[in-house]
C-alpha cells in the first residue's frame, strides 16, 4: 500500500497528503508492530507528499529519532478528561496526550488539528448548559423576591 500512496504523490503535480490512520491509532499499533516507524522511514525520501494520522496515545518515544524530513503530520485527540474517562476508555489521559504534543514538536513532527469530538463536545456542552439554565432560574426567582423592580 505505502508503495501506491509514494507512486501516487510522485506522479502528483500538487503536493499531496495522504491519510494513513482511519482505521486504527497507529501510535498504540507501534508498540506492537513497528509499523508507523518502518512506514515513516519507507515515505522520507520521496520527492512530494505528506503522510498524516490521528492519535489519543502518549507512547511516541519510539518515532521521536526518526528522519521524518518534515513529511508527517500528527493530529492529536484533546478531548476533555472527563471524555476520555466516559468514552476512550484505555487510551491516555489528556495530561500525556499535551506531554506527547510537545515531545513531537520538538522532534520537528507537524503537529495539527488538535482532535475533539464535535458530538460528544455538544453533547457535553447541552449538559453543561442545561445545567446552568436551571441553576440559573433558581438564581433569579431567588433574586426577584430580594429586587425592588
């Protein structure tokens, strides 16, 4: 597969970026495979493209020495703790995720499009919201028995 993506972005007048992690995190997969290494090392010299994943793990000792030559992107899941807690059960906490952001930065890796879950942010956020409205009605009725208007 990594043979087509590299014959695809050479053949490509634009550059190209080529999303390689949708359907599992390949940072976890690493601590298994070696697979994001070997791919990182395999894509370095081409002339054109951009390789890029989504990851909720911490573990990115093992792609920090890597000559990437600039060509990977990481995006990196930032939800709130307490949706990592209720939902991505197993992955790392938030504290590690940020820990790991700056190890990759500082290994020259692009790092964008911090991930957080647009669903389970709103659903969140209506909680949160609904909430507040409701203390918020128990405020005021409380308030307009002290107000004078």
């Amino acid at each position: 597969m990594l043979e087509k993506i590299i014959k695809v972005a050479e053949k490509s007048e634009q550059d190209l970026t080529f999303e390689i992690g949708s359907n599992s995190d390949l940072i976890l997969e690493n601590t298994i495979t070696q697979n994001l290494v070997w791919t990182i090392d395999n894509f370095k010299n081409t002339k054109k493209g951009k390789l890029t994943f989504p990851t909720k793990f911490d573990m990115v000792d093992d792609i920090l020495n890597l000559d990437h030559q600039g060509k990977v992107i990481v995006r990196m899941s930032v939800n709130p703790e307490e949706i990592i807690n209720k939902v991505e059960f197993g992955t790392s906490r938030l504290k590690g995720r940020i820990e790991a952001i700056n190890k990759l930065k500082s290994a020259g890796y692009k790092v964008r499009n911090f991930n957080c879950s647009s669903n389970i942010c709103r659903k969140l956020a209506r909680s949160i919201l609904g909430s507040y409205k409701k203390s918020t009605r128990k405020f005021i009725k409380r308030s307009k028995k002290r107000c004078f208007f």
